[in-house]
C-alpha cells in the first residue's frame, strides 16, 4: 500500500467519525428539544385546565378519572372536601 492510499484511507475514516458524530449529536438535540416541546405542551394544558375548574367553567380536562391507579384517587378525594 503506498503513502497516498494510507492518506485516503485515513482521510475517509476521518470523514466516518465526523459524520457519525454529527448524526449521534443532531438525534440527541431533537430528542431533547421534542421532549422539552412536549412538557411544554403538557403543563401549558394542566395550567388551562386548572385554571378553567378554579373559574368553574366547563373543561374536556379529565379530574379523577376512573382508570385512574388506586393510589392516586385517595389524594384527589381528601383535598376536595
């Protein structure tokens, strides 16, 4: 193998790693960004729900639902009273 193939070869892994780097680091920004978009989302939706139930006004918010898990209803029934 002569000096300029052993260039290129190294050139070209080079070229992987860089590219492979870029391709890992672009995924982890999206990720976290949709993620982040996401909880925005979320919270923005209970703080308009809670406030809607703190007004009296009619919500499609969901406040205790029966699929709720067991240990999550008693809360919700000792701080409505």
């Amino acid at each position: 193998m002569n000096v300029g193939t052993k260039v290129a070869l190294a050139v070209a892994a080079a070229a992987v790693c860089v590219a492979g780097s870029t391709g890992v680091l672009v995924h982890r920004i999206t990720a976290a960004d949709q993620l982040a978009t996401a909880r925005s989302g979320l919270d923005q939706r209970l703080l308009n729900a809670a406030d809607d139930h703190a007004a009296g006004r009619k919500s499609q918010a969901r406040i205790d639902p029966p699929d709720l898990p067991a240990q999550w209803h008693a809360p919700c029934a000792t701080t409505s009273g």
